[in-house]
C-alpha cells in the first residue's frame, strides 16, 4: 500500500498562525479550497481549524468572527501522523478519532496535511487498477487450444 509521503508530494504546505482571526482564516480556507487548516504557534504545530469548528464554536456560539481568535475555537486535541506511515494506518487514526483532517509531522515540524477525500482517491484508484487489470486479463486470455 502507499505511504502517506507519496499522496504529499508536490502538494503545497498550508498554514495559519494562532493569531489570525476566524474571518480571515476563513476567507484563506475559501480561497485555498480546503476544509481545514493547521494552525501553528511559533512554528509549533498546535491544533486544527477546521470548517466544523466554524460552525460548531463560531456560528452556534454566536462569537463575532472578526474578534475571535482562531486559538479559542481551534480543534485542540489532535493526532498526526509521519510521512513513512501507510495510508491504511491513517485511516485507521482518522476513523478511531472521528476526524477528516490529518496533520503530517517529520521530527516534530509539520509537513503536510491529508484529508480523508485524500485517502478515498488513494483507494479508488486502487480499485479502478484491479478492475482494469481483471478487464484485461479476462478479456485477453490466451488460446490455449491452439
């Protein structure tokens, strides 16, 4: 199966600062066309900020999202996973603790982030090349007749 380094290649590196308020990071999320962003502090990898977070602890709270920190809605507890790791092995992390999103740490500093859209294409496309090679192998069998 494939490591998680491989889905990472080539993929940008996204991330916000503790800082920033929900309106802005918002807004970046938007722009970048992602469901949830790292948040780092010091360059230290301190939580997730994540769309349900914006719903959940922004909107249902009624915080002003322009005055609110992302460090006070952030999701906290988080879990995180190394390049070297299978990508069964992260799904399995994600299932046990009910997430979409997952941090990628080498040597304590964060290098990517996955999500679970990510893991269901690795998957798919394993699926469509037994499928093909089934195709191709019962649609090609050799004569053996002859």
């Amino acid at each position: 199966m494939k490591q998680i380094a491989e889905i990472l290649k080539g993929r940008p590196l996204f991330h916000a600062e503790s800082t920033e308020s929900v309106r802005d990071v918002a807004r970046q999320m938007r722009d970048l066309n992602i469901g949830a962003i790292a948040v780092l502090d010091a360059g230290k990898l301190v939580g997730i900020f994540s769309e349900r977070d914006i719903m959940a602890r922004v909107v249902a709270e009624g915080r002003d999202p322009d005055a609110t920190p992302i460090s006070l809605v952030m999701t906290k507890e988080i879990i995180a996973a190394e390049p070297v790791e299978d990508v069964n092995v992260a799904l399995q992390k994600m299932k046990a603790r009910g997430c979409r999103h997952l941090p990628i740490v080498e040597g304590g500093n964060l290098v990517g982030m996955i999500s679970l859209r990510d893991l269901m294409q690795v998957d798919a496309d394993v699926t469509r090349a037994k499928a093909s090679f089934l195709s191709e192998l019962v649609t090609s069998s050799p004569d053996y007749e002859t």
